[in-house]
C-alpha cells in the first residue's frame, strides 16, 4: 500500500459507523474534510457528509432493492454495482482525487473492503481503510447488552443471513453455529430470517433461546424488540412487520431481565425538533438536543449576513472613546462588532473606558469569547428591562446601540426618554429565509413534533415560510415578546421557556414531556 503523501489520487475506504453521526473516528473526519468527492453506501447517514467541504460532490452509490433516498447529486435511479464502484472509484483516483469511499458500520466487516482494495491494489492505486464502529457492536452498547459476559458467552460470532448469490444458500455451518459457545450476531438476516432460524432449530439451538432485534442502531428511530429463537421470523413477516436494517442478537447475554436501553430512554428520544435558527448558531443548541435523544432538522428561517457597508461602523470603532456604553442585544452583534475591530487591527483595550450591556446569558457568552465581561446584564432578558437596569446609569452619558438592521426600537427609545445620547450601527443584516431546501421539505413532511423559535424575527419568517406544516406541532418560545408574535401570527406557543434563552427552552420541552 503506499502512502498518502503525494498529489497522486488517493482513495480512503472509510467506516461511517452505524448511524449517529458522532458515533465516527477522527480519522474518519479528517478524510473527508480531505476529500475531493465521497461515494458513500446508502446505509450511511447523510447527516456525516456535514464535514465534507462545500462544492464536493457526494454521491450515494444506492442499493439494490432499496430506493436510493439520500442521492443527492447523479442519476437518482442508478444503482451502482460492485464493479461498477471499483470502477469508478480507480477512474476518479486517476484523475488526481481523494477519493472517500464511505461505508456503513466498518468497511471489513460484511463491507467488501477486500474487493475493493484488491482492486485499487491491482490498479496500483494508494489505499487506507479507516475502521467504523460496527453494527453490531454499536446494538450491544445502545440497548445495553453486552456481547461478551464474564458469565453468560466467552465468544460472539458475527454471521451473514445473506449469502453471495451462487454459493449454496446453506454454506454456513450451522450446526458448529447452533453449539456456538457464545453469542451470535445476524447481519442481513430480515428477509432470510425463516431459512437461518429454521436451521439453527434443526440443529438443536433451544427454541427458546433469549433474542433481541435491532432496527436501526444509534439513529432516532432505533426499535429495540425482544424474542425468542422460534419467534425471529414472525417479527419480520406481516403488517407491522420490522424492517431493514435490524440485526438479530442471540443468546444468553440478552437475558430474561426487561432490556434497558439507555439510548430509548433519553427524554427526548423520539422526538423530531425543527429548530429554525440561522445556520452557524444553531448548532450547539442542535447538539444539546441530539444528546438528549430527539432528531434535529434544521432549517434555518432567517439568514445573517455582514451589514451592507462598513462606513458607520468603522467610524463608531475609530471614536469609540467618546463611548460611555457599549449596548449588545445578541450574540451575533458582538460578533460582528468585536471581529471588524480585531480586523481593524484594534484589540480589546480599545474598549477599556466603556461599560459593556448584554441583554442576555447568550450575549455575555459571546463577549466573553472575546474574554470581555458585561457589566450589566438585565434580571430579565428583554429590551424594556435593559431600560431600567440602565436607567440609573445614562443620563447625559453616550450609549452606542449594535444591532442588527432589523429589530424592535424599544431600547433606543427608552434610552433617549432616560437622557442618554443614542447612537444605533448596523453591525449585520438579519434576512428572512424564503425556500427551504428539498431534504429539510422532506424530512417536515414526514411530520415533525416541536419547532422552536428564538425571536420574533425568527417566528415571522418560519411561520411565513413554513406555516401550514406548522399549525399542529408543538411550539416552545423563547421569550414573552416572540410568544407575543406568535400569537398574533395565529400560532400560540405550547410552552414558553421560563428562563429566555436556549437552554430555557429545552427545559421547557422537557417539563412538557414530562407532564
Ligand atoms: N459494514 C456494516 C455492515 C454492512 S451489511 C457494519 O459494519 O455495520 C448491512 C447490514 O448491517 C444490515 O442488513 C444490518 O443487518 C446491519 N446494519 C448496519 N447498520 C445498521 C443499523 N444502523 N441498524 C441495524 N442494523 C444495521
């Protein structure tokens, strides 16, 4: 294998892991930050594909019988072959490409990882195979059984249902299988699940033998199903049938014991959240309520932009002196502000004679990333009170308001009844949102449990961009004046967080479902 050090093409084979997309090695994500285009399995959860840079091409190589859903670039009907990927895989190396084949799981694990470096071997293409965490391994952790036991199975044996067409359907010894002295692990074993079930019985496996079904590990719709030997292949036939992909766990560490399932059981497990902040600040908040288990999509309704020209804000940094209060009304604000003075080859000291206001906990977070402190912060996280906590403090003093080029006049007003001399800049430009993209579409029309709204901004666009898929999910508000919005927007909020910020409103999601 050679190494990946010169500008020759390059390709990773490269283990996803089996669903949630944290569940990924570094390596893993430094090679498709890597990557020049990414051919990944269906399997993969699109949502991995975030560490690719912009402008690559990520292509779903499909599957068959499945219908290529996560395509999102070539033909969307085409189902890519074995061969046809090798192919394609060397064509793209040749060019001078990274090339990330990302795989499901683990790339050597029922994942052809051999076939396709035997192939890019004998084009003499440069190799490395990045390993995943695979399904099974990912089942025993997420549901809490444990493969292996110090008491119950010394061994664990991960077994195809599947097998290659063309070798005999029970080539797999089954009766080494049915004595097994441990644990086994059915991969692609729904739609055979009759054959193999019926053969391990046949060779004296106990009927009874303890069973758990996985169906799609680590992911929002994980379904965990407990069973025993004879009763596997009755889970996958009729109505309510599981479907792919599960996996099928089988013996003693399943226990008699109720499974307990740490991933099913987080407060938010379930529940599909459609948070619709602006892109780079929806994260965190996204994250937090991932970890507690709901499935995030994001659309963001309102877009943040740099201000149109620079002219008044420079101007406001150069005679900043004359300043006694610098106003902050949100995160951003900061941002922007703060980064034009950096850039301007200013640094913090060039703020020391004024006083720093947030109007909230998220604004002093953002000026302390800037290791600046607020000075004032006010009891409650809104203009009016900003008002009165300042009040005291302004009259006849120079109070510099950042703000967005859109928003309430509440604090200009109410500063200059108090005496003070207000100066407003524009430090960015808040934009509504006016399409939503096709796999956001997608994903709210399969239905959606809560949306969230952290403005009034945000609530107006969201509600005007998305209001009729809106009107019977649960809302929760960040503050008395966005619930205010909603309100005459006709879409009352369900809850309101108590405390206005981010965290207040996953509290108040959280008290809800747990009414
Ligand atoms: N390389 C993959 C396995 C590919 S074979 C890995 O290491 O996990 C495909 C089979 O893997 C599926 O039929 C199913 O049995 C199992 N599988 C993969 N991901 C899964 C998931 N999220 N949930 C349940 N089963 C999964």
């Amino acid at each position: 294998m050679t190494q990946d050090t010169s500008s020759d093409g390059f390709v990773y084979l490269v283990g996803a892991g089996p669903g949630d997309p944290s569940y990924i090695t570094l390596r893993a994500v430094q090679c498709l930050q890597r990557a020049d285009v990414v051919l990944y399995d269906y399997l993969v959860n699109p949502h991995i594909l975030q560490h690719v840079s912009a402008g690559v091409d990520c292509v779903c190589m499909g599957r068959h019988g499945q219908s290529p859903e996560n395509q999102n670039s070539g033909d969307a009907r085409k189902l890519w072959k074995q061969d046809e990927i090798n192919v394609e895989c060397i064509r793209l190396a040749r060019q001078g490409m990274h090339v990330v084949r990302l795989k499901g799981g683990d790339p050597a694990i029922f994942g052809r990882a051999a076939e396709e470096a035997a192939a890019l071997e004998a084009a003499e293409i440069g190799y490395e195979i990045v390993p995943g965490i695979t399904a099974a391994l990912a089942a025993g952790t997420c549901v809490g059984i444990p493969l292996t036991h110090r008491d119950k199975a010394s061994a664990v044996a991960f077994i195809t249902g599947h097998e290659r067409d063309g070798k005999s359907e029970f080539s797999l010894d089954y009766k080494a299988l049915a004595q097994f002295p441990g644990t086994l692990v059915f991969y692609m074993g729904v739609t055979t699940s009759r054959h193999w079930t019926q053969a391990l019985l046949e060779h004296g496996m106990p009927a009874d033998t303890p069973v758990a079904i996985v169906r799609k590990i680590s992911c929002p719709e994980q379904i965990t199903v407990k069973c025993t030997l004879k009763e596997v292949a009755d889970q996958f036939e009729g109505e309510h049938r599981l479907r792919p992909p599960a996996i099928v766990i089988l013996g003693d560490v399943v226990g008699d014991n109720e499974l307990n399932s740490w991933f099913e059981q987080r407060p938010l497990f379930g529940q599909r959240i459609l948070v619709t902040r602006a892109v780079d600040q929806a994260d965190s908040f996204a994250q937090k309520l991932s970890q507690l288990g709901a499935e995030v999509i994001l659309q963001p309704a309102i877009e943040i932009r740099p201000p149109q020209e620079y002219e008044s804000l420079d101007q406001a940094i150069q005679s900043i002196a004359d300043v006694n209060w610098i106003v902050f009304s949100s995160g951003n604000g900061v941002r922007f502000f703060l980064n034009r003075l950096v850039d301007q080859g200013y640094d913090a000291r060039h703020l020391a004679q004024a006083k720093l206001a947030a109007i909230g906990p998220g604004t002093a977070a953002a000026l302390k990333e800037f290791n600046l402190k607020a000075d004032l912060l006010p009891e409650v996280y809104r203009a009016e009170s900003m008002v009165e906590a300042m009040r005291p403090y302004v009259a006849n003093q120079t109070v510099l308001l950042i703000r967005a080029s859109r928003g309430r006049e509440v604090l200009h007003k109410g500063l200059r009844e108090a005496g003070a001399n207000v100066q407003q800049i524009v430090v960015y430009q808040s934009l509504d949102v006016k399409q939503c993209s096709p796999s956001t579409m997608e994903a709210i029309e399969q239905g959606i449990d809560w949306v969230t709204f952290t403005s009034s901004a945000i609530a107006r666009s969201a509600i005007s961009l998305l209001g009729d898929y809106l009107r019977d999910v649960k809302s929760v508000s960040i503050s008395p004046i966005t619930s205010e919005t909603m309100c005459e927007l006709g879409l009352p909020p369900t809850v309101e967080a108590e405390q206005h910020d981010l965290d207040g409103m996953i509290q108040a999601i959280l008290d809800y479902q747990n009414l």
